[in-house]
C-alpha cells in the first residue's frame, strides 16, 4: 500500500487513452487498486482514475458518501460505496443535461460548471472480473462520468460550456451569493 502522486493538468499520461484490462488479474491490478484507495484517503477525494497516478489502464474507483449526498425530486439518494470499475463504458438513459460545479484532485484549487448526463447506465468489470451494469442519477452519475473521462484524456474544463464558470474554490461561494442577489426580486418600494 501507498500514496501516490497524483498527476496535474499539463502532464501527457493525463492525455493518453487508457488501456483496456483483460481477467484475470494479476496481483499488480489488485496492488494499483489499493494505491489508489490510499491516494484517494489521503486528500478527501470521492473518485480517482488510474491515469491520474501515472498508470494508463482503464480503472477507476469512485464513492459518493452519504454526506455528499443531495435530495433528488423528493427522494434521498442512495450513498454508494467504494466501487471498482474497469473498462467502463456509459450510455446516456436520458437526454437531460444539468450543470453542476465540479472540482478535480488533477486540477487543484479549481472548480467549473460542467454540463453532465441526470441519468446514466454504466458497465464494466469489477476487481473479481465479473460483469457490473448500474442506472445511476444525479451525483453519482456525475462522478462516474467525470471519472471515466480521464481514461479518455480528458479533464472537466474540456467538457465546460462557458469557460467564465471556471474559478477558484475560493471565490465559487461568494460568486454564488452573488448570483443569488441578482436573482432575488427587488423589494418593492412604498
């Protein structure tokens, strides 16, 4: 077990299409998905993708805890333990779009509006080399998605529409206080 470096924008393995993992596997696959695990612990992230630590393969690991997780149309959304997926692949179950701030551990300090699939289904394989098919909405549809772009070179800013919602962390909470004001109807005067 152990910490690894995670990779910043601007590094070329971030670039690079991953490749695809075939059962059984090895030790080394089993070793990898613990260093994520322990990379991923030590900065508080809910997702890393191998490439992200310098490994091109097509794995990912992701979690949505519970207190992450957000009231969606008058239900509680499930959490999701930590999950192993390998060779992932997505397909859209809707048509619905939603933007949603989005931080990355590979671009520090930032966050951006990123418009993701409401309503996905994603498949692959698990550490045991069995078949995983889940419907996923909301959050954990956005993770998963932003997770499995990295195994295609691709990090959120990419993904952004309007490049003026890209910020520092530390200026989101004062920009949406902001939006909120101009939002608010003016109070009437007597």
């Amino acid at each position: 077990m152990a910490i690894r470096d995670i990779l910043k924008m601007g590094n070329p393995i971030l670039r690079l299409p991953a490749e695809p993992l075939t059962p059984p596997f090895g030790d080394d696959i089993y070793q990898l998905v613990e260093d994520m695990r322990d990379s991923l612990e030590a900065v508080g992230g809910v997702g890393l993708a191998a490439p992200q630590i310098g490994v091109s393969k097509s794995l990912v690991i992701f979690e949505v805890p519970a207190e992450r997780v957000e009231m969606e149309e008058g239900d509680m959304a499930e959490s999701v333990p930590s999950t192993v997926l390998i060779n992932p692949k997505i397909e859209p179950l809707s048509d619905e779009t939603e933007l949603g701030w989005e931080g990355c551990l590979s671009v520090p300090g930032m966050r951006g509006l990123v418009p993701r699939h409401t309503h996905i289904r994603y498949s692959g394989l698990g550490l045991n080399g069995k078949d995983i098919s889940v419907e996923a909405r909301g959050f954990h549809a956005r993770v998963v998605q932003h997770e499995c772009d990295h195994l295609f070179g691709i990090l959120y800013p990419e993904r952004m529409t309007d490049m003026r919602y890209l910020m520092y962390e530390s200026e989101v909470q004062a920009f949406m206080e902001d939006l909120r004001e101009k939002s608010e109807p003016a109070e009437e005067e007597a």
